[in-house]
C-alpha cells in the first residue's frame, strides 16, 4: 500500500501496458480505481518477489498533471522535488 506521486510516460512502453490502457482518458484532477488484469500486467512472472505469477492488481489513482512537453515535465518533477531543495 503505497500512496507516492509518480510520472508515467504515455506510450513509450515506461508503465504496464494495463496501467497505461486504465490512464487513457482521465483528465487533471480526476481519480479512478485502475483494475489491471495478469495478461496486463505480470503475467505469469513473479515480480521483484513480492507480486505472485497471475496477480490481478489494483491502483487508485488521480491525475494531477499533464506534461505537454520536456520542459513542462522538468517543472512537474521540480515541483515535486522542491524548488528550494533544488536551488
């Protein structure tokens, strides 16, 4: 049970392909529960020994921001990060 911010590139193959498929068509601000099926996920391989083989996975999730380019996604992870730990 984890609740961390995190950035996913869309289409570049970078999240599970579940994952990827369940993002598609939120808009900023909005939250959904992700249900990711073992054909979308895992599979039938053990992961990092604590996902099972045939693991259906679940992820509540919101979407705070949209990058829209390099520059927009240095700011968003800045911004996580802390722009005064940064300086």
């Amino acid at each position: 049970d984890q609740s961390e911010d995190f950035l996913a590139k869309i289409g570049q193959n970078k999240v599970l392909p579940g994952f990827e498929k369940g993002l598609m068509g939120m808009r900023v601000g909005g939250k959904r529960t992700i249900r990711i099926p073992p054909s979308l996920a895992y599979g039938d391989e053990w992961y990092k020994g604590t996902i099972p083989p045939k693991s259906h996975l679940e992820f509540e999730c919101e979407l705070v921001s949209i990058a829209q380019s390099p520059q927009e996604e240095f700011m968003i992870q800045l911004k996580k990060f802390g722009v005064g730990r940064a300086i």
